[in-house]
C-alpha cells in the first residue's frame, strides 16, 4: 500500500479532480475568485463548499544591517484601521514569488535588498481558500524610490529587534503572516 507522504503532487491533483463534482463561479473580483464547489470527501460525503481562490502572495522580512526590522503601518478596511505588517503583496500573472517579494519591497518601504532567502510557504487560510504566501528574508538594504499602489495607505517604521519582541508580546502585531515570517527570523 501507498503511504501518503508517498504520494505525488500529480496524484493529488488527479484526485482533486475527481472530487470535484461541480464548480459555479459565484464573483470575479480584481484579485480573488468566489466559487461554490460540490465535492465528494475522501469519506464519500458530497458536501458543497465556498472556495477563494487567490493568485498567490509573496511577503517579505526585512532587516536592516545593524539588525533593526522594516514593518509597514497600513490602513486595512477590514479589520477597521491600522495593523502593523510585514510588506506584502499579491503575485501580478507571470511573476515568480521571488519578483514579487522585490517590486513589493520597494513599493511599500522604499527599500531595495541584495539578499532574499525564502524562509517559508505557507497557506493562510486552508478552510475556505487556496492563498499560499511566500515568505522572504531580505538583507543587505539600501534606499529606493517608495512607489506605493493607488490603493495603499501606509507608513514605514523601522524598530528595533528588543522593540519588534515587545511589539509581538502586547499584540501589536496581530498580522499572521507577519508573526510567521517574524518568528522564522527571531528564533531560528
């Protein structure tokens, strides 16, 4: 018998497939997708599920040479105002995860870097979407020209490692993807 860490991403892929008994496109946005899927679960349960689909996001973890953090404060309407970020952003058609941690570096702090390390890949909210974030490590910083989007509000605050740990400790910092990356950076 096949164990399942021995299997194939193909394998899974075909067997997604398979589960997958209808597909309706409830929304097309600019960045995300809506759809109700009927499904049938590896038990033989068909249960119909609403799926996000998302294009991918890389985010970066920027630290400076004298080993303070770039974070960005920016407005998100979702969650009713500021919270502080590592920057971020959503992969453009084409662009490799690692094209994107660049643009988006410079974009939102007005920093260019010599060095990206991925640190990991992860899957922000696998109940209802297939969004997988890139996370990077950048050094070796120098200044650029900021060139935020039409649709971002942000200010750039660069802080210390001890001001970074007391940040996370009183829930500054409640961004997911920023913890993750953080953590990956603080306690390796």
């Amino acid at each position: 018998m096949v164990k399942p860490c021995q299997l194939t991403f193909v394998y899974y892929y075909e067997l997604y497939n398979l589960m997958k008994l209808h597909n309706k496109l409830i929304y097309r946005g600019r960045i995300i997708r809506l759809e109700k899927n009927r499904v049938r679960l590896p038990n033989g349960r068909i249960v119909d599920l609403d799926i996000v689909r998302h294009p991918g996001a890389s985010a970066i973890v920027p630290i400076m040479d004298d080993g303070s953090y770039i974070l960005i404060k920016q407005y998100r309407h979702a969650t009713g105002g500021y919270i502080y970020e590592i920057p971020a952003g959503t992969l453009n058609k084409g662009e490799s995860p690692l094209q994107c941690a660049k643009r988006e570096l410079i974009e939102e702090t007005g920093f260019s870097a010599k060095r990206f390390k991925r640190l990991i890949s992860l899957r922000t909210t696998p109940g209802f979407t297939n969004e997988l974030i890139h996370i990077y490590l950048a050094t070796g910083l120098s200044r650029a020209e900021i060139r935020h989007d039409f649709d971002e509000v942000i200010n750039v605050k660069i802080v210390s490692k001890r001001k970074l740990i007391k940040m996370i400790n009183s829930n500054e910092i409640v961004d997911a993807k920023s913890l993750v990356g953080l953590y990956k950076t603080l306690f390796k």
